[in-house]
C-alpha cells in the first residue's frame, strides 16, 4: 500500500469512529429518557393502588397491569419473601435470623438490581464524554501531518496552500468535542435521575418494612 495512503485511512476511520460515538451517545440518552419517564409514571401509578390498599392482603393483589415497575417489583419481592419464610418455617439457611432483618436484606438486593437497571449505558456515555476529544485530537494530529506531507511535496507554502488542509484536520477535534459535550451533560443529568429515583426505592423499602412488622406484630399480638 503507497504510504501517503496510510493517514488518510486512518483519519477516515477516526471520523467514522466518532460518528458511531454519536449514534451511540443519542441512541443511550433517547432511551433513558423513555426509561425514566416510564419508570416514573409506572411508579406513580403503583404507589396509588398499593398505598390505597386496606391491609398487605390487598396490596399483594394490586393488578399486574400496575406491577411492572421498579417499586412494584420490590414490593413483589418482599410480598414473596414473606410468603416463602413462611412456608419454609426455619428449615432453610436463607430464613435463619431476625425476619425483619433478613426481609430488609431482600429488600434491598432486589433495590440494587434496579439501581444497576438504572445505571445501565451511562458507563458508556462517559467513556464516550471522556475519549471523544482525544480520538479527535488524534485525527487532527494525523490530518496535520498527512496535510504538511502534501504541502512539502506541492513545494508551495502559502497561505492558501496550507489554510485548506489544516483546517481539515481541525475538524476532526471539532467533531470529537461535539460528541463529548452531549455525552457529559446527558450522563450528569441522568446520574442525578438515577439519584433521585433510588431515594424514592429508599422511602418505599422503609415504608414496606414498617407496614409489614406492623401488620406481623399485630397479628401474632
């Protein structure tokens, strides 16, 4: 291969690599906005069934069409936890302890596994906010030597010889800190949803524990 094709090659490969940052980068932040709005709304819906509820029997029989968000699949974990300690009746390592213990335990593996839901693609939006601008920098750096070979062969060194190509390579960093500025301010906003919805998760593990060791201790009273 001739080697004034080599950079060329390769600042081709580091634009088509910040065009597949940016596809990513919109692909993340458009479906976290459809995530968090749905995990909002079906949390709202699930709190108005679940708190409306005249006893745990009830809650427990809230209408699956509400059950499908992150609060309700706690409540279902804690609703089976409490059925199956029951039926196991201390014959099981896992329900050995205090019950109000071991059902927070659950509680709160079960919340952790929302969080981690949550947390899912912002890795990625802040590789991508972090390295853009050094994979431009790259293709700038190779776009100004490829561009200084070509003018040292054309043997001409004015201003219009030289502004063209080096304000080609300087796309390339342009490029790259248009890709990052998204990802960055997407992953800051979307940490602080995942923040917010995790103390919401928090209240409602706190709430359900308080509901059911009530309930536990009014009925063996």
């Amino acid at each position: 291969m001739p080697h004034h094709i080599a950079p060329e090659v390769i600042i081709n490969g580091t634009l088509y690599t910040l065009l597949a940052f940016s596809v990513a980068t919109w692909t993340v932040i458009f479906f976290k906005i459809w995530e968090f709005t749905n995990n909002g709304y079906r949390n709202r819906r699930f709190n108005a069934a679940f708190w409306d509820a005249a006893d745990l029997t009830q809650a427990e029989s809230v209408p699956t069409d509400t059950a499908i968000g992150p609060q309700a699949r706690i409540a279902q974990q804690g609703f089976a936890w409490l059925n199956e300690s029951q039926q196991a009746d201390g014959k099981h390592l896992r329900y050995i302890g205090a019950p109000a213990e071991l059902l927070e335990h659950s509680l709160q593996v079960q919340m952790q596994r929302e969080q981690h839901l949550m947390e899912s693609g912002l890795t990625l939006l802040a590789s991508i906010g972090s390295t853009s601008p050094f994979v431009g920098l790259f293709g700038t750096v190779l776009g100004i030597m490829h561009a200084m070979h070509e003018i040292t062969a054309s043997g001409s060194t004015s201003l219009d010889v030289v502004a063209g190509p080096i304000g080609d390579a300087l796309v390339a960093t342009a490029i790259g800190i248009a890709v990052a500025v998204p990802a960055v301010l997407a992953y800051n906003f979307f940490l602080r949803r995942v923040k917010q919805q995790r103390a919401g998760l928090e209240n409602f593990v706190t709430s359900f524990l308080h509901i059911t060791l009530s309930a536990d201790s009014k009925a063996k009273a």
